[in-house]
C-alpha cells in the first residue's frame, strides 16, 4: 500500500480557456438569476463570486461545455440557498417555491435569449453598414448620445427617432426569425 498523497490532477490550458470563455459568455445571464433572489447588489457579487468558485473547482466534472448555463444555474441556486440561510432573518429573502420558479424559467429563458442574440447578430449584418455602426456607437458604455447625433448631422430629437426606428426594424427582423409559438 502506497501512503503517499496522490498529485493533484493537472488542468490543462485549454480547460483552462474553456471555462473562462463559458463563464464569460455565460456570467450576465447567471447574474440575471442571481439577482432575482436578492436585492442587494452587493449579495449578488457575493453570490456570483461563490458561483464562480465552485465552478472552477469542478470544471472537470462537466462533460460538455455547451451544458454550462444549465450546470452553472444549478450551482447559483445552491450558492443562494447557502447565502440564503446567512440571510434567513431578513424579511426580503424568497421562499424556496418561488426560487425553485425562478430557476426553472431561467434555464428556460437562456435558451430564448440566445436564440434571440444569434437573430440581433444576423438582422444587424443586414443593416447597411453606416447604420449598423450607428446602432453599435449608440449602445456603447460611454458613448454620447448628443455627440453622435452632432457627429451625424442631427439634433437629439431626430436622432432618438432614427435609433428608435433602427430598433423596429431589428425587432421585426428578429421577431420574422423567431419560430412562431402558436405554430405546431
């Protein structure tokens, strides 16, 4: 019999690359869960720093990586459960039922929302390209509204209306892609 401790077992690079593309790509969308079960967002970072330990450490228990988002809400609901009872004496805590409601429609929903992002890639490639870097500036952290409407040649009110109408026209693009719910 061998006494001696076992190595660790070794994570490769690409696992490596693996999990922080998942998480990154995946981070928004199980924050969004989290903090449908707290309302401060300082339980949330919390929570999704926990979420994103655990993760980690069992990385290599996760057969598929397309699985993440379902395998990672699994893990944030337990991180919660587990803040949840450090928590137990403040009244804004969610029962278990509605937690329980609030996962399963989340799972549900990252499907939906990533179809729904493939469709806005896709409509926004058939935009002219003047008009998609316009939609692009205009949704981009730090960028002034004031400054791209001055930049195109137009007061603030004219340019709401132009992204407003942009913005139908990717919704009904997205919208036409959709498959139709009350189809069979």
């Amino acid at each position: 019999m061998n006494d001696s401790p076992e190595p660790p077992p070794t994570v490769s690079n690409d696992s490596h690359r693996d999990f922080v593309r998942a998480l990154a790509r995946h981070e928004p969308a199980i924050r969004a869960f989290i903090r449908g079960a707290f309302p401060r967002p300082e339980d949330v970072d919390e929570v999704m720093q926990n979420v994103s330990l655990v993760a980690w450490e069992k990385f290599d228990q996760l057969r598929d990586v397309a699985d993440f988002p379902k395998w990672a809400t699994v893990i944030a609901r337990y991180e919660i459960l587990k803040h949840r009872r450090g928590l137990s004496r403040d009244r804004l805590v969610l029962s278990e039922e509605l937690l329980d409601l609030i996962a399963a429609e989340a799972v549900d929903d990252h499907v939906v929302r990533e179809h729904q992002l493939r469709h806005l890639e896709a409509c926004l490639d058939e935009l002219p390209a003047a008009r998609r870097e316009l939609m692009i500036a205009a949704y981009t952290p730090g960028v002034s509204i004031r400054e791209l409407a001055r930049q195109a040649g137009k007061n603030e009110n004219n340019f709401y209306q132009l992204l407003w109408r942009l913005r139908q026209v990717l919704a009904d693009c997205i919208e036409s892609r959709l498959p139709n719910p009350a189809t069979p």
